[in-house]
C-alpha cells in the first residue's frame, strides 16, 4: 500500500510539475551600439513563438494590453524620436476580443534612437509590458525588464 501510494504521489507532483511550467510565448533579446560619440541606438528584439501573436503599440479601448516600451528609469541618456517597428503589424479581426487589432505574429525589431547627457556612464534601463495570444489562450499582460551599460564609440 505505501509503495502504490508514494507512486501515486510522484506521479501527482511530476504532473503539477509539468503544468506549472511557464509558457513563454515571446522572448526578447535587446541591444546597444553607440552610432556616434553622443548617439545610439537601442534596438529589442521580440522572438514570437510560432502560432503565437504580440499585440501592436496602440490598441484601442477595450482590447488587450499594448506592447509598450518603458525607457524612464534610463541613466545619461534622452530619447530622440519614438520606438521604431521593423516591420509594419498585421491589422486581424481578434475574436478573443471581438475587434480588429493590431499585431505581429513572426518576429519583429523595435529601434529606439537616443543621445548621451553629459560625460558619465550612461545606463538603459527598460521594461517592456506586452501581451500576447494565440487562437486558444490569450497570456496575461506581462512586464520584462532590462538593464544594460550604453557601450563606449567604436568608429
């Protein structure tokens, strides 16, 4: 009886282990590279997972949560110019909301330009808030964040 009920047990945790793993629809990778001596450019690159969508930067009342791009905790640094997609988001009518959204559903870059403030180390720091469906599950708005040294010039 104990060995049937110790075996059940692993057998319990082994498949609350399994479900309970995280699904990570969009993984994101970001970079820096200084173009000059006083400017650069961040650029985030969201990896979609296939059959998955990230939903665009604007989004209107009543859909879901917008991708967006949080550069406000930056040290040294100013923003020149908005966060740049790659490539244009596809406009799909979204039947988990009932409207015509738009989103990304391969992977796509986003630039965002900047200048150096003053003569010190300067620091990106971003979180990005996004989210992102399926045709079966729509995940949760979820925040990444990143904090990475703005390099020194390399002509």
């Amino acid at each position: 009886m104990k060995k049937i009920l110790t075996l059940l047990i692993i057998i319990t945790m082994a498949a609350t282990a399994a479900m309970a793993q995280t699904v990570q629809p969009v993984k994101w990778r970001i970079s820096v590279k200084m173009t000059s001596k006083t400017e650069g450019v961040v650029t985030i690159r969201a990896i979609v997972g296939q059959g998955w969508h990230l939903y665009g930067l604007d989004i209107p009342k009543g859909g879901p949560k917008p991708t967006s791009f949080n550069f406000s905790k930056s040290e040294g640094i100013e923003l020149a110019g908005g966060i740049a997609p790659s490539v244009k988001p596809e406009a799909r009518q979204d039947a988990a909301f009932g409207m015509e959204l738009s989103q990304w559903s391969s992977n796509v870059n986003f630039t965002q330009h900047f200048r150096l403030k003053g003569n010190g180390q300067a620091k990106i720091d971003l979180a990005i808030v996004y989210m992102a469906c399926n045709d079966e599950n729509c995940m949760p708005p979820k925040t990444e964040t990143f904090s990475v040294k703005v390099p020194a010039y390399k002509p």
